[in-house]
C-alpha cells in the first residue's frame, strides 16, 4: 500500500534530500547569519502594541502597496518603471523564478560555491543548474562564465553580490559584462546589502532583464521569512502571475511595516556588526595558521593550517560555538564561516578557536 503510493511521487523525488539544519540549543550560534541582536522592550511593547490591532479573522492585502511603497522608499530604487514582487524569504523567490522558466531545454547558471538554494531549488523542479568554479580569490572566472553563457544560454543566472559564503564582492566590471552578455534573466542576490559597500540597484533601470533580490533575514528579521524582488514593470507583472495568493500573512505584512517605520534601529543594528566584523577580522589574521578572507557580509570565511576544518569545528562544537563547516565545498578546502556575532560571542569564538588551534 504505502509502496504504491509512494510510486505515484516523481521519481526524482529519491534522489533529493531535505534541508538539514543543524540543532542549536545552548549553542553559541555563529552558523547562519542571523542578526544577533534584539529588539528593546520598548520597542517590542510598541510592535505588539501595533499587531494588537490586526484583523486576523480576515485574509491579508493580496498586494499591499504601502508596504512596498515603504520597500522602495528605503531601498530603492524610486525608478517609475521598477516594481516590486514580494515573497515568503527570498527562497519563496528563488523557487518562483526557476518555475517561471522551467520547460524543456531551460537551464540555470550559477557559481561555485555561492549559496546552495539556487542549486537545490533548481534540481527540486528538474532544471539543469550549471554552475561555473569562482577562482583562487574567490573572483568571478570571467572567460569561462561568458563560454557558459554562450553554450547555455541560460534562461536565469543568480548572481549573490556579496557571495555566500566566500563574503566578496566580485569586480563589478566582470557582473556588468556578464549582465551585458546575458540573454536570459540575471538575478543579482544582494542578501548581504546592509553590510556591503556596493549595489547593482542604480543598474536596475537600465537593464530590463536584471532582477535584484533582497532579504529581510540578514538585516535582523530572519524569523519573519519576508524578501523581495526589484524589477521591470512587465517582468515583475508575469512573474507576479506565479505568485500564491496571500503569500505575505498579515503579522509578516504589519511586522515588516513596523520594522521600516523603525528603520533607524536596523541600520544602526547592521552599522554595529560592520564595526564588529573589522575587529573581528584583526583578530583573526593576528591568530597564526589562520587566514581569514575579506567580507562585506555579517560573516568571515577563513582558512586553517595545519589543522583539519572539520577538527577545528567538532573542538568549537565541544565548546558549545556553532559556526558552519563549508570545506567540503569546491574550492573552500579548511574553510569555515562564521557570522559576526555580538561582542562577546565574538571574543567566546576567538577564545575557543585558538584553544582548539592549540
Ligand atoms: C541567506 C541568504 C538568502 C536569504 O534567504 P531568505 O529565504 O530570505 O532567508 C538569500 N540569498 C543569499 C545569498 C543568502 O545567503
């Protein structure tokens, strides 16, 4: 019986994995570039005070314009022909845009490594992600992405500007030339925004096949799951066809409504962990056998020597810090990431990775 029916699911289905995160509890968690830092109670009293007033027993705005007024009031760009496409995290996004092109032949371009979603999500759908090795400095690999493009042409290609999880910004010379040879849509993933000192969204206008995709989850509301697409009016408007229905809940509608209106807290929230990334970088190159790469994302990617990745790690797991172990990627042979936490999460990582370094 359960044999039968399990043979009605695609046969892909077998070879696909569900997504792992690992348990936390009573860790110091530097895994997944969550924003260490809460709310006042002042302001948690106004937020619920604010949420007090939901009508709940109703469905939500299907479209709320306010909300992506004030979206593009702060971010921008303010451009007549941009619209906005929100999503449930930008993953909902992701996952929009490969189903917009999904048909036969269609295919997805990427980089390796750059952030795992666009692969898995592609895979989940049954489109081909090719994805293209970044080189020894974590630099887009100019000549083999344009052969990339012209071999595959690819319907879609993501793009995370700063990339997960090197921390990077790639020369923007090489991304406008991979947008200029593009034929398909170009996604530029600027997670990373708040803490990055560059932003494709001035381009945005004048390319109408460029999408910029944006997240609420780095900049302090990961538990929200609320991101956002920026783009041509008549790009934005097809892909809003595959949108569900009410993806936006109302407490996410009025929570990131509250959170712009309050933006100051945030901004000041991501300027704090800037600061706290550079001395953390310090530290870290002062440490021997440790190389750490330069980011502008909430996280550091960096090397160990003369030790394993994977043992640095399980001795760090033993003093209860969880940071991520990337080394089994390409390219990121003893490479770990960890996010920028407070200061004091900081200085228990640099304590017990030096201890582990012995
Ligand atoms: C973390 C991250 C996201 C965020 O995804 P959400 O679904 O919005 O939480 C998107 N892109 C990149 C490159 C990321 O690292």
């Amino acid at each position: 019986m359960t044999d039968k029916i399990l043979q009605r699911l695609r046969p892909e289905l077998k070879s696909l994995s569900a997504y792992k995160v690992a348990s936390s509890d009573g860790f110091v968690k530097l895994d997944a570039m969550e924003n260490p830092y809460q709310w006042s109670d002042q302001l948690n009293q106004q937020w619920c005070e604010y949420l007090s007033h939901a009508a709940i027993n109703r469905y939500p705005d299907p479209d709320p314009e306010p909300l992506k007024n004030s979206l593009q009031h702060q971010f921008g760009p303010t451009h007549k022909d941009i619209q906005f496409l929100l999503g449930n995290g930008s993953d909902e996004l992701i996952q929009l845009l490969v189903l917009a092109i999904a048909r036969p032949h269609a295919s997805v371009l990427t980089v390796s490594p750059s952030f795992s979603m666009y692969q898995i999500i592609s895979e989940m759908l049954g489109v081909p992600c090719h994805s293209i090795a970044l080189d020894e400095n974590h630099e887009l690999d100019l000549a083999m992405m344009l052969a990339a493009i012209e071999q595959h042409d690819p319907a879609l290609l993501f793009l995370a500007y700063p990339n997960n999880p090197t921390g990077n910004l790639w020369s923007r010379a090489d991304v406008e030339k991979i947008i200029q040879t593009s034929q398909g849509i170009v996604v530029i993933d600027e997670a990373y925004g708040p803490f990055a000192s560059d932003s494709f969204v001035d381009d945005l206008k004048q390319y109408p096949h460029v999408l910029l995709l944006r997240t609420a989850s780095k900049l302090g509301l990961a538990g929200l799951r609320f991101g956002w697409l920026a783009g041509h009016t008549e790009l934005i408007a097809e892909l809003n066809k595959l949108r569900l229905p009410y993806n936006i809940n109302l407490l996410t509608q009025l929570t990131m409504q509250f959170a712009l209106d309050n933006y100051n807290v945030l901004a000041q929230q991501a300027a704090t962990l800037c600061k706290s990334r550079a001395i953390l970088a310090d530290t870290l190159a002062a440490i021997p056998n440790v190389h750490v790469y330069p980011s502008e994302a909430n996280f550091l990617l960096f090397k160990v020597y003369n030790a394993s990745a994977n043992e640095i790690f399980n001795k760090l797991l033993a003093s209860k810090i969880l940071i991520k172990n990337v080394s089994h990627q390409p390219g990121l042979a003893d490479c770990l990431r960890v996010t920028v936490g407070t200061e004091t999460e900081n200085q228990a990582f640099v304590n017990a990775l030096t201890a582990a370094l012995g």
